[in-house]
C-alpha cells in the first residue's frame, strides 16, 4: 500500500550508516530489523521492535489507548496502554482500515481507543 501511495522502500545498512533502496521483504533480526519508507519528508519505520513480538510499525505510531484487565500475582489490575506498546499498535493493524492508519500517522487528533475489559 505504501509504495502505491508513493513512497519508496530502504534498508538501513549498519556498515555504510546509510538507508539504501531495496525490493525485497524480508524481516529478521539475523538480517535486518525492518523496512523503511520514504516520501519527500515522511518516513515510516516497519520492522522487529519488542523481543519475541511479530514485525509491527515502529515509528511514527498513531495516539493509541487500551485498557485492558492484567492478572499478576493472583491480582487483578487494569492497565491503560497507549502506542508505546507493540501489542497496542498491534490491535490497531488488525482491526482498522490501512488507509485511516496512515491517515493517523501524520495527524495527532486521531486517536484509536479499545476496551478489551468488557466482553460485547
């Protein structure tokens, strides 16, 4: 979808310290972390973030809220999580529209909120 709307993909090269252009699609942490897209100014970083998480959009992440209910020491607790988390951005590129998301990357009153402590 990104390269339909313009934009180009690179692969940061650890030696050279520079982002080198790329046609492949290849995540691995024994490879290369991620993908980065540019377009004119814009750039959005996809890749390995969190340790044994799927590849998630690293940067820049839509406002994102849930709450969810954690079970930790025969405790019960309700924790707000905001996009810092991949499991958050996760929700969001499972259950919203690509091009909303896009949409939210470069505009900060787009929120996406999700209470996971109520069943519907």
């Amino acid at each position: 979808m990104l390269i339909d709307k313009g934009f180009k993909k690179f692969l940061y090269n650890a030696k050279t310290g520079k982002n080198e252009p790329t046609d492949k699609h290849f995540i691995s942490s024994m490879v290369n972390l991620g993908y980065i897209y540019i377009k004119g100014d814009r750039e959005i970083c996809f890749g390995l973030s969190e340790i044994h998480k799927p590849p998630t959009l690293i940067h820049p992440r839509p406002r994102i809220r849930v709450t969810r209910e954690i079970e930790k020491g025969g405790h019960s607790f309700i924790a707000e999580e905001t996009e810092v988390m991949d499991n958050s951005m996760n929700i969001v590129l499972e259950e919203e529209d690509n091009e909303l998301i896009l949409e939210s990357l470069f505009d900060s009153e787009i929120e996406f909120e999700y209470d996971l402590t109520t069943t519907t």
